[in-house]
C-alpha cells in the first residue's frame, strides 16, 4: 500500500492537529502533575484551558474571576505567589543594551491549541483555533520580545458589554432609525491591548510673559487693554502610570477616549488571564512610546507653567526639561471589540471591559439631519418674526 503524501505548510501558517498513532501516550488526567516526568514547558501551558473534569475549553469568566467551564461550570482559581508583583524597569538600562532595537524584526511565535494541538506562528499572543475553536496559547516567546509585567483582568463580561453596546447605538442623536435594532446579534469578542507605562520625576525652567487685563475709557466706550510683564522661573512634576498604546491596531484617539482606566487593579501578568480572549503582541517600540509618553507630559507640564505665569494670559518663551527616575512596564488591558453592519458598510465600537465606558463608529440619517436644520430655521424665523413685528 503506498503512503500518502501530505505537503508541508506554508511559512506561518497553521499546522493542523495531529494525526493519532497507536504508539501516542494516553491523555493525561486531572490528578496528574504538571511537574512530573513527561511534561515539559511547551505542552504544561496547553494542559491549563482544558477543564479537568469534562475536557472542554476553560475560559476567564469576568463575573467570576476565574476560569470557568462553560460546559459542565467548573472553576479554577488563578492563584498567585506571596512574592509575585508588577515590576517597573528603569527605561535608561533597557534602553543601553538594546540600541537599535526594533520589534518589527522580531519573528512570531509559537501557539499551540489547548485542544486539537494545532500549531500557528503569530505576532498574536492568544487568540481561538481555526481548526476546533480551542484556545491558542503561547508555547514560545521570541527573544528579544518584552513580556507583559501586568494584566487588568476583565470585570465587564460579554452579557453586560452587549448592554452597554445597545444602550450607546440606541442613544446616537441622528441615528438612522434602522439602527436601534441592532445589537441583538452582532458580534462581539473580547482581546487584551498592550500599553506601555512611564513614570519619570521633571524639572523644568521656563521663561515667559503674564498678560493682566484691564480697561481704560476712550472717548464714550471702554477698551480692554493688556500689560506684559516678564515671568521665569522653574515647576517639579510627578508622573506615575502614564499611559501610552503599545499597539497600533486600534485607533489611538478611540483607545484613548476609552480611559480612565482602575490601573489599581492591575495584576501580575499569567497567561491564565487570556483564556478564552484573544492578544496582540505590541508593534509600538518602547522608545517610540517614550517619545509619545513625553510629549503627553510636556502638555501637562505647559498647563503647570501657565498656572505658575499666572495672570488673565501667558507667553512661554521658553521650556526646558529634565526627566530622571524614568520606569517602564508593559500591560495588557481588556477590550470588548463589537461590530455590525449597516448600509453595506461595517462599524465598530470598543467597550472597556473594566469600566464599562463605550467609544465608537456610527452612522447618520441625512433626512433626519436636514430636518433639525430645516426645524431650526423655522423656529429662529418665528423669534425673529416675534420679536420685531409692529
């Protein structure tokens, strides 16, 4: 009989699972230890997102804040060590021994299926199988890639997300009128997003001019003048947690406009958090989040200085500002991605899975907007028709 032939897969793409042979090793069962003899660092993470009492796939549970079965409703705790924490890393250390660095050159890695054993190569961190919906989990990280410090676990499950998505379609002001149906069966998926955080101590000197109002009579009116005077002088700054995207998958502003967000409850980084979710690997270098980072304090700091100036108007003429104490870290922070179409085109809007707060795409009905324009017309017209008639 002769032997089929199957042909390698293409360069990054996904292995399917494997075939079973008589030879295999039976499957390991829920008493055995993930530290025992035949299990190694490559197949313990796959272990971990199968439930141990049915075999489903286990998935984070924001009501629950743990990994629950949603086949038979098991829970596995996500247990911490006394001694774990969410370490900050001096930037200027990083930063000298890694000159040049540049992650886009950094190859992908390896996830492997928590079910099927289907292997991918990605620049994803988690994500499903294509092949039996399993969670993809990393079995290898490339060197040179910075692991995640923290996660911020998701508290906003996909029920109340949908909710939250509904109430915030339903409540757009010259909405099409289609569109407060929508919501019910759309899509909606959960993914974590990498963040750079900077802390650094400022001092900067500055130089400008305080402008104070005042008013003095010509002829019959009065007319607003302004006096100058020279200011300089120095303000301090304290920054902690500033946060920057580290990824470009989602639209800064939107990312942004989704904030504040409880960095509080940030927790030491497992991979157990994105069981279930998906994760981009972060495309944002950190000297180029530095650089965003520093320009979000220099804002803060032009505020300080023009508080210091003081008076009715500032001029800065002049700023210049030192950073010491500078830290980094990365975190992951959780984001319901919902999308529906309409009109032949697809929206989108992001919910924060920590806050609840809802940012996004959406449509407008012209008609609906030629008529508050008409409407408004109409109604300055009677003002003024009432105002001035005989």
């Amino acid at each position: 009989m002769s032997e089929s032939h199957v042909p390698p897969p293409l360069p990054g793409a996904p292995e399917p699972p494997p075939l079973p042979t008589a030879s295999d090793a039976p499957a390991a069962t829920p008493s055995d230890d993930l530290g025992a003899p035949g299990w190694d660092e490559a197949t313990a993470p796959v272990a971990d997102g199968r439930c141990p009492v049915c075999g489903a796939a286990l998935a984070y549970g924001a009501a629950e804040g743990a990994l629950v079965c949603g086949s038979c409703g098991y829970r596995q705790e996500i247990e911490h060590d006394a001694h774990e924490a969410v370490s900050e890393h001096s930037y200027e250390q990083w930063l000298a021994g890694n000159r040049g660095y540049q992650v886009a050159s950094i190859g992908g890695q390896v996830l492997a299926c928590d079910g099927c054993g289907a292997r991918t190569e990605t620049k994803d961190v988690a994500g499903r199988c294509q092949f039996c919906g399993g969670n993809l989990v990393a079995v290898t990280n490339p060197d040179g890639v910075i692991a995640p410090e923290g996660v911020l676990p998701f508290t906003v499950d996909s029920r109340a997300a949908r909710d939250s998505f509904r109430t915030w379609v339903r409540s757009r002001w010259f909405a099409p009128g289609a569109l407060k149906k929508v919501g019910d069966t759309e899509s909606i998926r959960g993914t974590y997003l990498p963040h750079w955080t900077f802390d650094a101590q400022t001092f900067t000197e500055y130089a400008g001019q305080r402008g104070d109002h005042y008013t003095e009579r010509q002829g019959d009116h009065e007319v607003r003048r302004t006096r100058w005077s020279h200011r300089s002088g120095h303000v301090r700054n304290s920054f902690d947690d500033l946060l920057v995207p580290a990824s470009t998958t989602l639209p800064t502003n939107r990312v942004d406009a989704l904030g504040p967000w409880a960095l509080g409850a940030v927790k030491p980084y497992k991979p157990d958090y994105l069981v279930g979710h998906s994760a981009v690997r972060y495309d944002v270098d950190p000297q180029r989040g530095y650089a965003e980072a520093k320009e979000r304090m220099d804002a803060e700091i032009r505020s300080d200085v023009k508080r210091a100036i003081g008076g009715d108007e500032q001029r800065i003429s002049h700023l210049e500002t030192r950073y010491a104490d500078v830290l980094f870290k990365l975190v992951l922070l959780p984001i319901w991605i919902a999308t529906f179409m309409y009109a032949g085109k697809q929206w989108q809007v992001m919910v924060n899975a920590n806050t609840g707060e809802v940012v996004g795409e959406r449509p407008y009905s012209i008609p609906k907007i030629v008529a508050a324009v008409v409407l408004g017309l109409v109604v300055a017209g009677v003002v003024w028709w009432l105002y001035n008639k005989p």
